[in-house]
C-alpha cells in the first residue's frame, strides 16, 4: 500500500492552486486542449509518445523510463522504448536500471528480472540515488506512524520523524543529500490552535533532521527534488494566501527563496517535480483563461533553478504534465492523458 498522508496534503495544496486561478490571466485555447502561447515562450524540444497507456513517474540518465497504474508497472529501455511490464510499481529508477517502488505494499526493487523485497513491514521506496543504487528511500510503517527510512544494501535504517510529527518520508537522495517533507504540528494563526502542516527537511546519519529555512512567511513547504549540488526544489503555501509557490532551495547555503517570477500572467501557479546536475527543473504549472478567469487545466514547464520562469513543453496541451528530469534535460510525463518524452532539439 502506497504511504497516502503527504500525498492528501498536497493534494489539499493543488486545491488551494486552483482556487487562487480566478488572479491570473492566461491566454485563450486555439483549438481543443491546446494553448495559444506566444512563440517565445515554447523550449526547443519535441515530444515523442511511449507505448502504452500508463502514468511516467520517473526516468534515469540513459532514457529508461518508468511507469505505473494501480496495481503493477512498465519499463521502457533505450532509445527504441521497448516496454517491459514489471511486478513493482514502481516510483523511481537508477543509471544502472535498477528500478525502485513496491510491491504489495512493501519497499522492493527491481533489477535484469529479479525483484526484491526490502521489507516485511509496510513501506514504500520512493527514490533511489541514480549513482549509487545501494542505498534506496522512502518511508515505512512502524506503530502506526509513517517514518522516514533507508535501505541499505537491504537493511533498514528507521530515520523515524521530528519533533511534533507522526509522518515523515524521504522523497529524493542525491550524492550527499538526502531530503524529505514530514507533517509537522504548526500553530495556525488562523484558528489560535494548531494544525498538521508539511514541512521540508533534510537528514543525515549525523546530523539527524535539519528544518529548512523558510522563505518570507510559508506556513506549509513541501522539497521533491535534490542534486549532488544541494540544489533542491519544492513548493510553498501561505496561510490566508491560496496560491502555490515554487520553493529553490541551496541546502549548503542553508537557504530557500520563492521563485516569485513564476506567476507570470500566463499561469496561477508552478509546481516543481525535478532538477538536474546543471540546474535545469521540470515544472508542472496551472493555466487559466484570460476572458474567464477560469481554470484551464496544466501545462509542462522547463526552467532553471530559481530563475521562476518556465518556458512552455510544445505543444501546449491543456493537462500536461512533467514529473522529472534527466541529467541530459530529458523530460518524461504526460502529454493528452498518455505517457511521452519531452527531448532536446540538437
């Protein structure tokens, strides 16, 4: 069974994103599903469809890419996109394609045939360091709380939570980092008491949990992504203010900004899913119309880090959406409901 706590949270903050639309404009629709977006705004790259209809979670350096639906997962290897179902769902994959998930709700892995299984208990995988393949994280279930854990070579280190929560996970791991969102008890100013809160952390062997430094006055913040770099991104939310922001981090500088320049009049929000060795972020970002200031739906963004503006994934179709990013800037999602790559131009 997947981990549900952190993801119900988000989902509250894609809500909140879409109640904030009707303050941003974006342009009209052309034609069906498609967005008329000025010519500048589009990256170079094209689209290219994978086989199959399943959701993209995640691909690696060589351009395998993974997939899943509710019950099982599909690997697409090389540049022909031969697709191989697989027994895990799976949620991340490494260089050497050694692909991360689970199965039947248990932490596993999955390598040239063979699965595995992590854990007895009920936990998920949830990243794998593309390099170094040893060490996979994500989050278990002890005593009815959700805790942050690692397996290394297969054994469990239980990383559990920090202080004033009873749900952590590790949602990314990059050569010397190691990162994670936790459901936090917060005052809430709004009520006088308190709520349960996501809040970004990173963790070390050593060090334990360091909260990271938030931006201006976010009340909730969610870190998706690290490089080897200490380079991270997420998102933000603040109290009374229901718009989404993205989050850069420099957890070595030990601090955080809004990428304020992402509510351009084109999109209410920008949700970052990946970054890459040189600074280049997958970005997820809602549009709204310009006559109606209704919600029009996503669109898949390329960006830099922390530079707040996306350029737009042509085409441009209503329900887009990046979930990653590869060391080449190989983008893989969802482009009119079916899983694609998003590829550089030469």
């Amino acid at each position: 069974m997947r981990s549900i706590g952190i993801p119900l949270v988000l989902a509250s903050i894609l809500a909140a994103v879409a109640c904030s639309s009707d303050r941003i404009l974006a342009p009209k629709s052309g034609q069906a599903g498609q967005l008329n977006f000025p010519a500048n705004m589009f990256a170079a790259y094209s689209r290219t469809s994978l086989p199959g209809t399943e959701t993209v979670v995640a691909l690696n350096d060589n351009a395998d890419v993974v997939g899943a639906t509710a019950t099982a997962g599909v690997l697409w290897h090389g540049a022909t996109h031969e697709r191989t179902t697989l027994p895990v769902i799976p949620t991340a994959i490494a260089n050497d394609g050694t692909v991360a998930g689970s199965i039947d709700g248990h932490a596993a892995t999955w390598k040239n045939g063979r699965a595995t299984i992590l854990d007895t208990a009920t936990s998920i995988a949830k990243a794998i360091c593309r390099c170094e393949t040893a060490t996979v994280v994500g989050s278990v279930q002890v005593n009815g709380e959700t805790h942050a854990a690692l397996w290394v070579d297969g054994i469990r280190i239980d990383a559990g939570v920090p202080p004033n929560s009873t749900h952590a996970e590790f949602t990314s791991i990059a050569t010397g980092w190691l990162v994670a969102t936790a459901v936090v008890r917060t005052p809430d100013p709004r009520t006088g008491g308190f709520g349960d809160f996501p809040e970004a952390f990173s963790w070390s062997p050593t060090g334990g949990w360091l909260p990271i430094p938030q931006p201006g006055q976010l009340a909730v913040t969610t870190i998706v992504s690290v490089n080897s770099h200490g380079k991270a991104v997420g998102t933000g939310l603040v109290f009374n203010i229901p718009e989404t922001k993205a989050v850069s981090y420099d957890l070595a500088a030990g601090t955080a900004v809004f990428d304020e320049g992402s509510f351009l009049p084109f999109f209410s929000a920008i949700l970052p899913t990946g970054i890459n060795e040189s600074q280049q972020v997958s970005e997820t970002a809602e549009a709204v119309d310009q006559t109606t200031e209704n919600n029009l739906g996503t669109v898949a963004l390329i960006a830099g880090f922390g530079s707040g503006f996306g350029l737009v994934l042509p085409p441009g179709v209503i329900g887009d959406q990046a979930v990653g990013i590869n060391n080449a800037g190989i983008i893989g999602g969802q482009s009119n409901g079916l899983p694609v790559l998003w590829i550089p131009n030469p």
